[in-house]
C-alpha cells in the first residue's frame, strides 16, 4: 500500500509540475496585472483539483486494500 501511495503522491507532483509550467509560459506572455491574478486563481483551481483527485484515488486505494485483507481475515476464521 506504500507503493500504491508513493505512485500517486509521484503522479500528482508531476501533473502539478506541467500544469505550473504551462502556466508560467503562459503568464509571462500577459504584462497586466489582471491576468496574472487570473492565472494565479486558475493555478489554484487545478491545484485544489489534483488534491482532491489524489485523495479520492488514494482512498480508493486503502478502501480495496481493507477489503482484501477482511477477505484474507475471514478466509482464515473459516
């Protein structure tokens, strides 16, 4: 389970990175003030967005890992 949360930890990051890159390309094409706060809210939008995808993956992740180690406990009782 380890892996599993080191994988996405590691998928979020790099997402992240892309993201900040496009945007900072992408900002230093617009001078005005106004834009750049825009791109500054956007940059946290989708970071607000990762974080959350990342959980519910991660989530989802331990959900399937406690399932199968009730299975195994249950197959043992048996």
């Amino acid at each position: 389970m380890d892996q599993a949360a080191v994988g996405s930890r590691s998928t979020f990051d790099f997402a992240h990175v892309n993201v900040d890159a496009v945007l900072r390309k992408n900002s230093r094409r617009d001078l005005s003030n106004h834009h750049g706060l825009q791109i500054d809210g956007l940059r946290e939008a989708i970071w607000i967005n990762a974080a959350g995808s990342a959980a519910i993956a991660q989530n989802a992740l331990e959900s399937e890992a406690a399932k199968e180690e009730g299975e195994g406990l249950s197959g043992a009782l048996a």
